[in-house]
C-alpha cells in the first residue's frame, strides 16, 4: 500500500482543483489579501516545532500567533498545535501535518484543507451550526457542528466523530458517519467504508496522535 502521507501529498497539488471530482462547495474564499483582511483566529498552544506560512514568508507559530485566509500551518516532528477558529472552535493538529486555512467566518463556518497528518476539529455541543467542509486527499468531509478525527489510523486513512455527524463523500459515494462510529480508506481513490463503531483503544489511539487525552 502507497504511503497515506505520500498518497496525500501527491493528490493535494494545488488548493483550488477538486480533487478525484469531489464536488467543492466552500464558503468564504475572497480576493482579499490574507494580510489585509481580519484576523480568522489564533494559536493557543504550541508544542515543538511549528510553522505559519503567511503572505508567502515562512516563520515561527508561536502562542498568539494571528491566522489569516489562506495561512497554511505545519507542525514538524514530536511537535503539535491548537488553532482557535472565531471564538468557539477548536483544530488541534498532531506532529508532521499540514493544514490550509482556506476561509473562516465565525459563526458561519468556511473550508480547511488537511494536506498530510492529522486533525482533531472541536465544536462544543448546544451550539448553533455552522458549515464547515474539510478537503482531504482521500474525500470530503462536510460539518455541521461537531467533534471528530481525521487522518491515519490502524494503516487506514479514518474519520471518527465524538459527537455530531458528517458526511464523507469520494467517488460519488457519500456516507453519513454519526456518533461513535468512523469510515477508512486504506487505497487512493477508495469510496468511504461503511460506517462502524469504534472501540475505546482506538479512539484514544487517535486523539494521542494529536497531543489529546481522551
């Protein structure tokens, strides 16, 4: 089996083509500079070795650190990061991932794109909900409001939701994946599984992948 980090690489070439024909449908996206418009959140909490590319520079992410639209944040090895997003969501990412803020309007959702690792998107429960939509090299994942992993787990590339649910589309194939339950992919280009329950040890398998006590 090809690589799930080098399977991701390859099919993420560019941010604005539809991977494998999966249909796009993101919210925000404008012309405006990243550096010129507001502030879409910010980092809470760094750990390791973590970098923001913003505005075409590369630096350090450090806590506090602003993000704007189409900042891409990658955390290297043994290191790990929490993004604030508006002022209720959380993405926690663990070591040597990579992920593009495409767009976020608080209270109303946006776009990010996991382009290698893996993620944890936290929403508290009772909230109002938001669209949000998660483009992945291995489908899309589309949230209304909710918790869930997303990236390699078990030779697999798996999406688990805590609470809530989402849907996970590829090939023209969408699954509706709900609480307590994830889908895999274990080739490029395979249509979601169906969905099944997962026991304790993997979830918490998952979230330690991204600095995360169960």
């Amino acid at each position: 089996m090809e690589d799930l980090a080098a399977s991701m690489r390859k099919m993420l070439v560019s941010r604005r083509v539809v991977v494998g024909g999966l249909l796009l449908t993101a919210a925000g996206g404008g012309a405006t500079p990243a550096w010129a418009g507001s502030a879409l959140g910010e980092a809470t909490e760094i750990r390791g070795d973590v970098r923001l590319r913003q505005a075409k520079k590369d630096k350090p992410l450090a806590v506090g650190g602003q993000l704007f639209e189409n900042d891409r944040v990658h955390t290297n090895a043994e290191s790990f990061a929490t993004l604030n997003l508006g002022t209720d969501t959380r993405v926690l990412l663990g070591a040597e991932t990579e992920l593009l803020v495409d767009s976020f309007i608080a209270g109303q959702g946006g776009t990010l794109e996991l382009g290698t690792g893996r993620m944890v998107f936290d929403r508290p429960e009772g909230l109002p909900k938001v669209d949000v939509a998660v483009r992945t090299a291995f489908g899309m994942i589309g949230v209304r409001g909710t918790k869930f992993f997303c990236g390699p787990s078990r030779a697999a590339f798996a999406v688990f939701v805590e609470h809530g649910s989402v849907s996970v589309a590829r090939g023209g194939v969408t699954k509706i994946v709900a609480a307590g339950q994830g889908v895999e992919f274990h080739h490029r280009g395979d249509v979601p599984s169906e969905p099944a329950n997962w026991g304790e040890a993997r979830i918490k398998e998952a979230y330690a992948s991204v600095g995360l006590t169960r």
